[in-house]
C-alpha cells in the first residue's frame, strides 16, 4: 500500500503543482519545450537524410512540419497579418526582432519555402538540435570574430544569389525582453546590399503578456507576427548600409509598439 501511494503521489503532485505554481509551470514548461525539440530533431535528423541525402535547405520543409504542432502544447497561438509581402519571387532577406528561443515557433509559422537562418555558431553544439540546424542549411557565425562574420556574410550573399535562398536574420544579435527593440547590427544590412536582394521585416509582438522569464511566468497567449511590405535595395552600396538600417529599425519599432498595444488591448483573433 505504501509502495502505491509513493507511486501515486507525483501523478498527484503534478496537477496540483500546475495548477498552483506559476514557477513551476514555467520551467515545465521550459523543459518540456527543450526536450521536445530534440527529440523532434532525432525523428527529423534520418528524414531529412533520405530526403536529401545530407545538408540542403529543402530540410527545412521537414523541420517546418514537425515543429509547428509545438505551439498547441505550450498553449500559444499566432495571429499572423501581412502574408502577402512574403509573395515575393527570387532570396530576399526577412529580418525580424528576438526575444526569445520561442521565435524559432514563430518562424517556423511563416517560413517560407527555401528559406534557412542567420544564427550564433554555438547553436551547432546543441546535440540533436544543433545537427537538424546544420542538415536545414542554417548559416553558422562567430559573433565574436568579426573579420569571420564578414567572410561568412560575403560567402552567404553567393549563396542566396546561386541557391536562390532566403535568409532569416535576427539583427538585433541577441535575445531582448526590455519592452523595446536593440540597436541593429549591420550584418543583415551588408548581407542584402551585396546581394541586392530586398529585406522583409517581421515583427513579433512583445511576450511581456505570457511569458516573463525574470518572474519566472510562462502562460498561454497569443502572438501577433506582422509581416511588413518589402525594403527594396538594388542599385544600394555600402555607403547606404547605415541608413538602410535606420530605416529598418524604424519601420519595425513602429510596428512592434503598434502590434504590443493591440495585444494587450483587445482579444485577437486564434
């Protein structure tokens, strides 16, 4: 009797702690959130090996489909606006603000077919993760090695022009929860004007609403990603890269503000 009940507690214990603990919901979910995607990186990793025999950017078609179920387990909707500037032919670069690895859910809602990412060299490291990012065709850089950044961004504009790739950016260069969106780093800027292809802006609305990883609060909610009318660049050089990315900056900080007082609002649409 004593063996049952100490087997019976945590299946107790669970829904009581769920129920009552916003602390423990987040790191639940957190954890869960973490080992699924390694897990669903394990089933995509012999998928995207049969498919294309190795590392292509068609894996990220399968990637895509695995992951967007994942948002329903963590109680998270997306109420996307604007999907006809991604009806754009031909690479062009999206670029969009970073708050968090839940982005990558939002990504995955809207990426557009032959379309990997920009991402920190450190994310090859993450086990399963690490190697469907690399079989996906994502674009590893070493943030801390800027002469390396500048190869790597020089190497990925070839790319995108004979691949006809597109490329996700995170210009901010970090994860950023302060309510405001970071300075831009150039790279995307420089990434575009060389290949002369135009940047699609992506917006997320601020997470403040659901998800405060300070007070350790993770809730449902619903995301608003605006997708923003195309940045053309031809005929740009290098001498328009800082205003390019003024511009940039403010066409999204206006949007994010807009997209984050909508939220919190009024209801939206799941």
């Amino acid at each position: 009797m004593d063996a049952l009940w100490m087997a019976a507690a945590p299946l107790l214990l669970f829904p009581l702690l769920m129920w009552t603990s916003s602390t423990f919901v987040f790191y639940f979910k957190k954890c869960f959130y973490v080992a699924w995607m390694m897990a669903l990186a394990l089933l995509a990793i012999p998928l995207c090996v049969l498919k294309s025999g190795g590392r292509d950017v068609e894996n990220m078609r399968i990637i895509r489909s695995l992951v967007r179920h994942v948002k329903y387990f963590l109680g998270l909707r997306f109420d996307v606006s604007g999907w006809e500037h991604l009806q754009t032919e031909g690479p062009y670069v999206i670029i969009s603000n970073h708050q968090s690895s839940l982005d990558v859910l939002g990504l995955m809602e809207i990426l557009p077919d032959r379309c990997t990412m920009i991402a920190k060299k450190e994310l090859i490291y993450a086990g399963t993760v690490g190697l469907i990012c690399w079989l996906g065709g994502i674009v590893f850089i070493n943030r801390k090695k800027t002469s390396d950044a500048k190869n790597v961004m020089a190497d990925a504009a070839k790319t995108m022009l004979d691949d006809q790739v597109r490329l996700w950016v995170f210009p901010e260069g970090t994860r950023n929860q302060s309510g405001d969106l970071l300075p831009f780093k150039k790279g995307a800027f420089h990434l575009a004007v060389q290949a002369q292809v135009p940047i699609i802006p992506v917006v997320f609305s601020s997470y403040s609403n659901f998800y405060l990883r300070k007070e350790k609060q993770f809730n449902s909610g619903t995301i608003r990603l605006k997708i923003l009318p195309k940045i053309e660049t031809k005929g740009m050089t290098t001498d328009d890269v800082a205003s390019l990315s003024d511009k940039s900056f403010n066409v999204m900080r206006a949007a994010f503000v807009n997209v984050s007082v909508t939220q919190s609002n009024g209801p939206l649409r799941h």
